[in-house]
C-alpha cells in the first residue's frame, strides 16, 4: 500500500466500501483481535485457581460483552459512543489485580471492582474539562510504565516450577512464543505486525503440542453452536454481606485503572479522528467525552456479565492506517463477528485451551510494550523537565513498593496491601507531584463575567492589572487587549437583528436560557503569556478550524463576520479551541 494511501483513508466514517469488501475487512479485524482479547480472561481465569466452567464462561461473556459495546460505540445512544470504529477489547494491563480479586474474594468481588471501574469512567467523562489537568499524560505513562511491573509478575504463575517434568516444554514454548511475536513486531511490514501476536501465540501453541503440553479435549467436546457455559451466579455478597477486605484493598489500585483506561480511550479516539479523516480538523473533545463514556457504560456491562475491565482496542488506529477503513459499517461487522464468535463453542474452546505456558511468553512481550509505551507518552507529549522527572521518580517509588524493598510493621490489613502495590504507590505519587507543581507555579489570574461583548471593557481592565503585576509595557499590554477583544468578539458575535428579536420576545418567554458565562484564566511562563478563555458551548464552529481555513484560502477581501479571526492570527503565536459537552475552552498563547 503506498504512503498516501496510508495518510489518507479510502473511506471515512460516513462513507461504505462494498458489502463483499465491508465484510472482508470486519472478518480480518475480528480474527486479530478475538485471540488476543481473550489473553486477559484465560490468563485471570487459570491463574486464578478456578474451574473450567468459569473459564467458559468468562471468555463467553467477553466475546459477547465486546461485541455489543463496539456497536455501541459506532451506533452512539445519546451521549454515550463516539460513532467511530473503535473496537472494545480487555484491559490485559488489568490482569494482575483481576487475578487478586478473583482469587481472594471470588467473581462477584471482581464484578463489583469492575462497576466500580466503569462508573469512574462515566465520570471522567461528564468533568472531562476539569480533571484535564489530573487526567495527564504524564500520569498516565507513569501509571503504564509501573503496570509493565505488575503485568510481568503474573508469568511466574503460568510457568512450572523447575522441577517439574513439564518444566523444559513450557518454557522452550514461552520462549518460542517470545521469539516469534518479537520477530514480527520488530521486522514485520504493517500487515504482518497486526498478525504477529496470533501468528506467535500459534506457533507456541504448536511447540507445547510437541511437548504434550495442549490438551484439545475442551475443543473436541464442544459444541459448534450454542451457548458455551452457564453464568456463575454472581449473588454479589460484596453487596448483600458488606464488602470485605478484598474489594477495599484493590479499590484504590481499580480507581487507577479507571484513570489509565480514560487516558488510553482518550488518546485513542484522539488518534482515530486523525487518521479518519482525509482533511485536517482540530479534535472534536464531544467525541471524545462520548467514547470515554462508552467505555464505561461497556465495563459495566463487563462487571454485571463477570468478566474483566475493557479498553478501545489499541490496534484500532494501526488498522484504519494500514486499511485506509474508518468505515462504520465496518464497525458494526466487527461487533457483530465478535457476537457471533460467542455462541460457537468450539472456537471458544479453542481460544481458551491456549496453554498458560503460551500466554506466559505473550505477556512477557506485552510488559515490555507498555513499559515503552508509557516512556513515549510521557517523553513525546510532555517538554517541562521536571514533569518528566516526576514520572522517573514515581515509577522507581512504585516498584521499590512493588518488590517490597520498604517493610513496615504490621498495621491495617487494607493499608499493609495498598502499600505492597507499585500501582497504588507510584499512582498516587505522581498525582500528589503533579499537583504540587500546579499550586507552587507563579500564581495566576481569574476573571469571571458572563459571555457577553459588553464585558470587554471589565476584561481589558483585568489584563492591564495582570501585565502590570508582570512589568510588561505598553505593547505587549495593547497585544494582550486585541487579543482579549478579538476571542470574545468570536465567541459572543454581535447580531444587532437577533439581539432585537430577542428582545421583542423576552416579555412572553417565561422561562429564559440561562446566560453563557465566561472565565478567563491569565498566566505567564516568562515573556509569554497564556489566556485560557473558558465559557458555555455555543453554535459557532471551531475556531482552529477557522483559522487553517483562512490560513489555506488567504485573500484580501476578509467577510465582516471573520475579521476578528484574522486580527486574533495575528496577534497570537499559537491558538487552541477545545470544545466539550457545553463547555468551549480556547486557550491563547501571546509572545512579545
């Protein structure tokens, strides 16, 4: 596929390839990702200690649970789905502490702990706007870094002991595993890297066979069409009983993962806007919020059906690049092949026989991959040294944590677990840095005011005090005051005609809107001065949007109502227009 093919997608969201074409693609996408989503089920399940009828079940539930949410993310019910293809998948960064609930406090512990998880979500999602500054790549690739640590600790549990006479076959096959994934990943083209993990976990598969190591009799009993198992009966003593030590002591590590779900979904559905569409478009933060919030109406689906949290698939965006696909009706295939995939028990049971020994070398390649994962994040998306310092503290606070390098004399069961957890820990610590480099910066201004023109004159007050308190003269002062008029006059457009039939109006309407308010928030970092305009979402479009329209289309005949646009581009060095669920964010960069 050429390279322009690759930065431009053949078709868009709203746009259908041919049905044959549509159904050759949801079935790929399907194939490469249904092996890998049930890594997180089989690997809790057998590590676990529980019967075979939970492993059933759960990758049952996961196949379905998948299934349905991807099509609500494409479909979107009200505000919940971003009506995009991103496909839902388990979070395998996930595993270590769905093992501890499973084993300590059985499935219903889990489920609750995944509701838990879900409702965080949907939150996050409502105050987007506001936890923007907690909800940071910095802590998210912290977070990521230290999951690496927790991940790699489940392989133990999937590998014999040494002296076991299945010791040489499992780890020749965890190897063999290891090797090949790694050897695709690395060297592969676009195509064979989206394979290489089921090609790898096929090959390892077919090593433990060599060995005797791969029992096929769950394969062999199943049935080919049916319902594969039969829901454990969750009774949820968490809830009729109180909840025990268990879900406390995880709940905090859960809360995180609710937090780096939100992120990865966050940077996902970012990346996806990108590479779906053929023009450049500043990033739409509604969309965002409604796949934020389907993610977490899916980990509730996930906890009520007993299986594990869930993120957007990660191979999503790498997919619609390597395709040129975006197409929604794509998405619905996918959902729909998953759902399928669900009510055939022999492939389900061929999915769950995988041996543990398999997934042990998988997950020794996934540790790595988010160790690095977490370190681009954090390098990429932040230049101020000491946040990045931050992230390298935090990680080191939480696997010294992790590897139980401090003791402590027996205290709490609840707080003697919290501190043995490096996600716990380290999390926290780099919430508590984060937020101390926030209140010690050099302190800003506020100004508050309702979104109106006729608030101008209070706002060019409020920025003369606050270019005074930094000694700026007198041009940097009128910059800041052009600026200032320019963005309100762009968010709060005058329209003498619509102001006077609003006003011939006013005395019948009993009932009127409540008024758009506005904040703005001054600071500084050295000669730059930084403006974040912060009011009710109204009906005007995008301003960044705006702007590389006029950037691209440049004339000297400029229409009245995108005058103020043209004198905010040249006044501001950089700007930037966030738009939420009924909140506009537009922040302005002013150099001297």
């Amino acid at each position: 596929m050429s390279t322009q093919a690759q930065q431009q997608p053949r078709y868009e969201a709203h746009e259908s390839p041919p049905l044959l074409a549509s159904l050759g693609y949801g079935a790929q996408f399907s194939l490469i990702a249904s092996a890998t989503l049930l890594v997180t089920p089989v690997v809790v399940a057998k590590a676990s200690g529980r019967d075979d009828s939970y492993l059933v079940w759960v990758v049952f539930a996961s196949l379905l649970v998948a299934g349905l949410t991807t099509m609500m993310q494409v479909r979107s019910v009200g505000v919940v789905g971003a009506r995009a293809m991103l496909p839902m998948f388990t979070a395998a960064f996930s595993i270590p502490f769905c093992i501890d609930a499973v084993s300590d406090g059985g499935p219903a512990t889990l489920a609750a702990l995944v509701i838990v998880c879900g409702i965080g979500q949907i939150a996050i999602a409502k105050w987007l706007f506001i936890l923007r500054r907690i909800v940071t790549p910095v802590v998210g690739g912290t977070v990521l870094m230290i999951l690496s640590i927790t991940l790699a600790s489940v392989v133990p549990r999937l590998l014999p002991e040494a002296s076991d006479s299945d010791a040489l076959g499992a780890h020749v096959a965890a190897l063999a595993t290891l090797g090949i994934v790694s050897a695709l990943i690395l060297r592969g083209s676009a195509v064979v890297r989206l394979w290489g993990p089921i090609i790898g976990i096929v090959a390892g598969s077919a090593v433990a066979a060599a060995f005797g190591l791969y029992d096929s009799g769950q394969v062999r009993e199943a049935a080919w069409v049916g319902l594969p198992g039969e829901w454990p009966g969750l009774d949820w003593p968490p809830v009729v009983s109180g909840l025990g030590v268990t879900f406390w002591t995880l709940l905090p590590a859960f809360l995180f993962l609710s937090v780096i779900i939100s992120i990865q979904v966050n940077g996902e559905s970012i990346a996806q806007q990108r590479v779906s569409r053929r023009d450049a478009r500043a990033v739409d933060f509604r969309e965002v919020q409604a796949a934020l919030a389907g993610t977490g109406v899916t980990n509730l689906f996930a906890g009520i059906g007993g299986t594990m949290p869930y993120i957007v698939n990660p191979g999503a965006v790498s997919y619609t690049q390597t395709t040129g696909v975006a197409s929604l009706r794509v998405g619905y295939l996918i959902g729909g092949m998953l759902i399928a995939l669900a009510f055939l028990p022999k492939v389900s049971g061929l999915l769950s026989s995988i041996p543990g020994s398999v997934m042990a070398g998988y997950l020794i390649v996934l540790s790595a991959y988010l160790f690095v994962d977490g370190a681009r994040t954090v390098i990429q998306s932040e230049p101020n040294r000491q946040r990045i310092t931050v992230a390298g503290v935090c990680f080191w606070i939480g696997a010294a944590f992790q590897f139980g390098l401090f003791s402590f004399p027996e205290i709490v069961p609840v707080w003697g677990a919290l501190l043995q957890s490096g996600i716990t820990t380290g999390g926290v610590a780099a919430i508590v840095m984060i937020l101390y480099l926030e209140f010690t910066n050099p302190r800003g201004m506020r100004f508050h005011s309702r979104l109106h023109i006729d608030a101008l004159p209070e706002l060019n007050d409020f920025l003369e005090k606050f270019a005074g308190r930094r000694g700026w003269d007198t041009a940097m002062r009128e910059r800041l005051s052009a600026v200032a008029e320019e963005t309100l006059l762009t968010l709060a457009p005058l329209d003498f005609g619509e102001l006077a039939a609003q006003d011939d109006e006013s005395a019948e309407e009993e009932d009127p809107k409540p008024e758009r308010q506005l904040v703005v928030l001054a600071s500084s970092d050295g000669p730059v001065a930084t403006l974040e305009f912060i009011g009710g979402a109204g009906d005007e479009g995008n301003m960044e949007d705006r702007l590389r329209q006029l950037q691209q289309f440049d004339s000297d005949n400029v229409v009245e109502q995108d005058l103020s646009l043209q004198l905010l581009r040249a006044y501001a060095s950089s700007v930037r227009h966030q738009q939420f669920h009924n909140t506009d964010i537009i922040t302005v960069r002013i150099a001297p």
